[in-house]
C-alpha cells in the first residue's frame, strides 16, 4: 500500500484514479480546488482524505505536502476546455494553470522533508498537434492551440528542471479518453445522450481520426507508470488506433438503437486542425507493460450502459433541434 496525492481529484479521470486508488488499498488523498463541482467523488466520500486549496498558492501545496508526504503524487489538474479571450487572456489562464501551478508542485516537493517517490503528470497527444502520425515520444511537436502549446511548454520546463529535482517527473501523453461521468462537453458522451434522447447531432468531421481509450485503461497504465522501477522522461498511453469521427459515430448508434437518420455528417474533407491524432504504444508497452485491455466497442458499451442508467427516460418531443460536436 502507498500514500498517494492526486490533484485535480474532481475530474473525470481524477474520480476515476481516486476510485481505483481506495479500491486497492492506498492511503489516497486529493486535492480540489474550492468551488469545483464535486460530485463525481460522492460514491467515495469518506474513503479519501480531501485537501481544498487551489493549486496556484505555494503555501497551501508546501503545507498539504508537508502534512501528507506522499509516496507517490499524480498531477492531473488540467482544463482541455477554454473559450478564447481578447488580449489572449485565454492562453494567459492556461499559462497560470499549467505552468505556474506545476512549479509550484515541483518546488514544494522537491523541498519537502520527505520528497514524494515520483511524480506523475498527465499530459495530452494534443501536444504533438500535426507532427507525423503515429507519434512516438521523440518526434517534433507542433501544437495547433494554445491548449497543447501550454502542456508542450510545461512538458519541456519539466524536462530542463530534471536534473535539480529529487525525484523523476514522468509525463503520460494521453491519447482522448471516455467512459463514464465524463462531461458531455465531449463528443462521445454527447453523442451518446443524444442517441439516447432521440435528438439530432452533426458530426462536422467525419474523417478526423482519433486514438480512443476507455479510462479503466487510462488508470491501469498510469498506476502502472507509479509502481514500476523503471522511468522516463515521456511517454504516450494510447492505443495506437484511430478510427474515424464517423466510424464512432455509427458504433455509438448501433449500441443505443437510435435512428441512424438523426446524425449528419459534414463534408468528409473538413478537418478540426488535427486528421491523425494517434499515437505509438511502444514505449509504455516495453517500459511498463502496459497495453490498452478494452476494446472501443466494449468500453463505448459500458459508458453506454452508465448513460441509460442515470439518464431521465427521454421525453416524446425528444427530436430537439440539433447540436454540434
């Protein structure tokens, strides 16, 4: 059993490692920012202990590590969501979150009486951008926003600040992961409450190209990462395959029984900016052992279940009008 700290614990993936964290013994605690919507950690409450404090104020993080001296520290705070701003105050948030906080975490740590073991960060493929796919951890990034540019940025002031550090950093590249309690901000659940609603959807890029992991598979490979005695500097967890936004699109219909006539599809040339977003699973496979156990279909089967479980029954007005993803 270990002693770990996970930031960003209100998240989806973060209620997910907290969940998995309690289930195989570990002595968990998180931390949240205060006023972050909460409930994805309710089914836990009390198995964890909780730290609220927002990650931006150095003392907090000194005095939470000094109480907690964890073994092992999952970094997963992030936000892969941000409207754009005049003046790119948009980038200057991100900049605050993604790189002020995390020197925060690594200057807190590595002065801490007893420095965590290791620390794990989560980064994203998004930092690759439009580099040749598949990516492999040393190809060239080129981000295309200022999403991937900002974890790009801490991924490489990690990569600098290595050697002055008492622990190994290790930055999992995730490729785009789903599954239960995952806002419906995203396409796939969207896509899946909609089907389910009986209410119209456009796909406006059907040939985009997507690494999907089911987050069971996300959490394995990041403990995996946590436990072995081996490190690295980066490394992708992912799959490797990308279907097509389509090719989803038309397994998520196949699994709710909607009408197929309720998604549109937009011109099959359109792109979001990145047409390949997939990436080499070499390294964590070799490293880690580490492989992706759940296929698209089952893992789209199970995120489908938990939708009709908590879902109202839809309305007989369902057809509303339609929305984007």
């Amino acid at each position: 059993m270990s002693r770990i700290l996970i930031t960003g614990a209100a998240g989806f993936i973060g209620s997910h490692m907290t969940r998995a964290g309690v289930d195989a013994g570990h002595e968990v605690h998180v931390v949240v920012r205060p006023g972050t919507e909460d409930s994805r950690l309710d089914a836990d409450d009390g198995a964890f202990i909780r730290h609220n404090f927002d990650l931006q104020s150095e003392d907090a993080m000194r005095r939470c590590l000094a109480d907690v001296s964890p073994e092992i520290v999952f970094h997963l705070a992030a936000r892969p969501r941000r409207r754009e701003e005049a003046e790119l105050n948009d980038a200057k948030a991100g900049i605050r979150e993604h790189l002020n906080a995390l020197l925060g975490l690594l200057g807190a740590a590595s002065a801490a009486r007893h420095p965590p073991r290791k620390i794990i960060r989560t980064g994203s493929l998004a930092e690759y951008g439009v580099a040749q796919a598949p990516y492999e951890e040393d190809s060239r990034e080129i981000p295309v926003n200022a999403y991937g540019a900002e974890l790009t940025a801490a991924t490489h002031v990690i990569g600098g600040l290595q050697s002055r550090l008492p622990f190994p950093v290790i930055t999992a590249r995730l490729a785009l992961v789903f599954g239960p309690r995952q806002s419906t901000q995203f396409m796939i659940p969207n896509l899946i409450e909609r089907c389910l609603a009986g209410q119209r959807c456009m796909i406006h890029h059907p040939s985009d190209r997507r690494d999907l992991l089911y987050v069971d598979d996300v959490v394995e490979a990041l403990f995996r990462v946590a436990d072995a005695p081996t490190t690295t500097r980066l490394v992708n967890i992912a799959t490797g395959i990308a279907p097509s936004m389509r090719e989803v699109a038309k397994l998520i219909v196949e699994h709710t029984g909607a009408d197929p006539e309720l998604i549109e599809f937009g011109a099959a040339t359109s792109t979001g900016g990145i047409p390949d977003f997939r990436a080499s699973p070499a390294r964590v496979k070799d490293l880690f052992g580490w492989s992706a156990r759940v296929p698209l279909t089952e893992g789209l089967a199970r995120t489908i279940a938990w939708h009709r479980a908590v879902l109202p029954p839809a309305s007989s007005d369902g057809r509303a009008s339609g929305k984007t993803v």
